[in-house]
C-alpha cells in the first residue's frame, strides 16, 4: 500500500489525543508500507506566503521523514508519490487540497474525526469571523466527501450528525489507544490500603466542556479526605473548596513516561465531561490501575462494566459520583479488586491492536472499488 498521511506530526511526546494517534499511527504503518507524513506551514508569523505557496522542508525524527511543503509542492508531491490512500489523521484546513488532487485520481480518501470543530469553534474557543467560515467550509468537505470518516465512538458519530449530513455507511468506529508504558506501571502499582483517596482530573478547567464545575459540586458532598490531582496546561488557578477534606495539587502535563510512573499509586480517573469524543487519558489510567469513573458522555466510557472495571454515570448525576467514590474509600478490597480489572483494557487497545484495525479497514477500503 502507498499511504499518505495529513497532519501534524510532534517530536514532543506530552501530545493531545489526535496528535498521539498521528505519530503512534504514522510510526507503526511507516514500518510495514510505502508511507510519507505531509505537513504544511502552520505559523503565518514564521512562515511567509512563499513557503506557504512553495517551501519545502525535510524533517526527520528519529528517522522518521516528515515532509512540510507548501500548498503547490503539496499538490505535485502527490503527483509523484502517486497514493492509493490519503488518510488525514488531524483536522488541518491545508489538506482541503487532496480533495482537489482526487480529481486527477482514484485514490481514497480517510478522515479522522477526533471532535466536530463547528462546535468547538463555537462554545469552546469563541472563534469568529473569516477564521470560523474558512473551518467550517474545510469541516465540511472534509466529512462530505472523504471516501470514509474514522470515529472513536458511536456517540461521536451521532454528535457529527448534529452538525453534518452524512451517510452512516462511510462510518467506521476505532478508538484511540494505549501505550505499554501504562500496562507496565500496572505491573509494579503501589498499593493504597489506607490513605486518603487520589482523583485525578486532567484538562483545562476552564473549558465548560470538560465539566469542572461538575465535579467541584461532586466533590463539595464529600465527606472523606480527598487528594484531588489537576493535571492540565494551566498550574495555578486561585481555586478552593468549602469542603476543607479536599487537598488540591496541580500539575503540569507529562509524557507517558511520567505520567505512568506518576498514575502508579493514584486511585480514581474521573471526567465529568459533557462532551468528549473519547478521552485517552481515561484509558491510559485504567490500563496503569486507575479506576475510572466517567460521564457516559465520555466516549471511552463504552469500556467500562459497571462495578467491575469502573463506574459511568450521566452529566449532572452528582449523588451517582459521590455514592461511587464513597464505596471505593469505605471497601478497600472492591478498590483492589476493580484495579485489578482495569490494566485489561490493554489488551484491547494496545497501539499494536489498534493499528491493526486501521490496517484491516485500509485494505477493505481499497478492495471496495
């Protein structure tokens, strides 16, 4: 196969979700296949119209070739490289032009919907104006006309619906997955027999959609001394709570290695998100023996079996949190027991089995002629 990726490509491995699913995807498929990772000239302040137009630049990364080009050496370099796929792993205005290659082409054309980006231009980052109509025209061809759209779960599927018109045929459902650094911090977890409880929070709290103000009012009901881990871009916020048993401790985000070793000893993951497509903090920390419990709005909550390997309860159920973290502190054994179910997400979503899955849709793709 001759698959040509879209997108960012980061050496810095503290990565967002979409980000990790394009370097641990591009790394493992680049091993087996003919592969090129195409880039663009993200920074307008860096960056003039020429290299948008024309530059070129070759980038390697632990000899990993990525190719940043601008718009017309973007367009020839795909004459030359003559693709049978082009798979855009993040959302990226620039790679709008392979819709226009696919004129001169049979080649098809993959989509990674990671979030619906009309949304959170429009309740997350207040974008407005000619940046928010360049989006939304690129969201649109995007999901219109690539051959088949990628989602991480079903619920992300039916969010996409809400904005766009599209055919469920084109959907495939995969997740994103799991590094062995976290299954391997399973392994040697430290035990918490009495100490207070860890919940770890990670994201902007300032984001409505990650849901922090939900979990405060959680937390508020507590009764029991809570260590509450933030772990998001932001470390300081002047932030309290009523509820004197909660010890906060920000935290600067990590590399997986870090964050395993740091997930090693912490109890409970928590998201009360309203909206999140999967969340891959969540399953990371599940597979280092964290024990999630998560809003079903959380994609990756389709993981989880209720009191077995976590907990999954709707937005606002504030009495279901609290009831949950409560039996967890007051039965140390059902901590244990559920913690040892947890690492066995891994065996589902190591990166080696999730990439299997893109391998398999690429070749039924392209037997679909």
């Amino acid at each position: 196969m001759n698959i040509l990726y879209f997108g960012r490509y980061s050496k810095n491995e503290i990565l967002a979700g979409p980000l990790k699913v394009a370097n641990r995807i591009f790394n493992i498929m680049n091993e087996k296949y003919s592969c090129e990772f195409i880039e663009y000239f993200f920074d307008g302040k860096e960056y003039g119209l020429f290299k948008k137009l024309f530059g070129k630049e070759i980038i390697i990364y632990d000899n990993k070739i990525i190719f940043r080009l601008g718009l017309f050496r973007i367009f020839f370099h795909m004459f030359k490289f003559k693709p049978q796929l082009i798979h855009i792993l993040t959302y990226e205005r620039f790679a709008v032009i392979t819709f226009i290659f696919r004129l001169f082409s049979k080649m098809k054309i993959i989509y990674n919907v990671h979030n619906v980006v009309r949304y959170e231009n429009e309740n997350v980052f207040n974008v407005k104006g000619f940046e928010k109509i360049k989006d939304n025209i690129c969201e649109t061809v995007f999901i219109k006309y690539s051959d088949v759209l990628f989602f991480l779960s079903e619920s992300n599927a039916l969010f996409a619906g809400q904005y766009y018109n599209f055919s469920s045929n084109k959907n495939r459902i995969i997740s994103n997955g799991v590094d062995e650094v976290f299954y391997t911090a399973s392994v040697i977890r430290e035990t918490n027999k009495n100490n207070p409880l860890s919940l770890i929070f990670i994201g902007d709290i300032e984001r409505k959609d990650k849901g922090f103000e939900f979990l405060k009012n959680i937390l508020e009901k507590i009764s029991i001394r809570i260590n509450l881990y933030i772990i998001s871009k932001r470390t300081y916020y002047k932030l309290s709570f009523i509820n004197k048993s909660i010890q906060i401790q920000f935290l600067n985000l990590m590399s997986p290695g870090k964050l395993s070793a740091f997930l090693r000893d912490k109890d409970i993951f928590i998201s009360t998100s309203s909206n999140d497509s999967f969340n891959i903090s969540s399953v990371e920390a599940m597979a280092a023996g964290a024990i999630p419990i998560l809003t079903k709005e959380t994609g990756s909550s389709r993981f989880i079996k209720q009191g077995v390997n976590g907990f999954v309860f709707g937005y606002g159920d504030t009495d279901s949190f609290v009831n949950a973290i409560n039996l967890l502190n007051g039965d140390r054994i059902i901590l244990q027991n559920m913690m040892k179910e947890c690492p066995k997400i891994y065996d589902e979503l190591s990166w080696k089995n999730i990439s299997d899955l893109y391998e398999s849709n690429y070749k039924n793709i392209l037997a679909d002629k």
